[in-house]
C-alpha cells in the first residue's frame, strides 16, 4: 500500500513536470504526503511494526494524492475550455 501511495505521488509530480506553473496549487498537500510516507516508511524501516490504522491511512492518502491529480487536470481543462471560447469568440468577430 506504501508503494500504491508513492506511485499517485509519482504520477502527480510527473504532471507538474510537465505544467510547472501548477506547482503553487499543489505544494502543499505533495509536502505533506511525501514527509508523512517518508516518516512512515523510516519507522518501519527502523523496526516499527505497522499500527492497524496504517493500511486505511495509506489508501487515504492514495486517495487524496489522486483528487489533487484530478483537481489539477480539471483545472487544466477548464482553462483549455475558456481558451477555445475565447478563440471561437475572437473568429466570429473578425469573420471569415
């Protein structure tokens, strides 16, 4: 479940790789996940056996990581919508 949490991880910043302009929106929830799992993996690691809540709080935070990816995308496709409308408004104003 680490691993499913670190991929979403992954996946979103391979996203802001390629839109950094977006990173403001999601610096902070990225921050917290990578230092909670960091903390998390370092303490198991170090011999810490896992608490029985460890498996829903990773498929939360799975969760979440995928809502921001999805919140990112729609905020991208959102702007791709008002640029087509602002395009279309600007061809039907000049005319053919």
């Amino acid at each position: 479940r680490i691993a499913a949490a670190a991929t979403a991880l992954a996946e979103v910043l391979a996203d802001l790789d390629r839109r950094p302009e977006r990173i403001p929106a999601a610096r902070r929830p990225l921050a917290m996940q990578a230092e909670g799992l960091a903390r998390i993996v370092g303490r198991l690691e170090a011999g810490a056996a896992a608490p029985p809540g460890l498996p829903a709080l990773l498929e939360d935070m799975r969760a979440a990581t995928l809502r921001l990816r999805a919140g990112l995308s729609a905020a991208e496709s959102e702007a791709l919508d008002i640029q087509v409308k602002v395009l279309a408004e600007r061809l039907r104003q000049e005319g053919p």
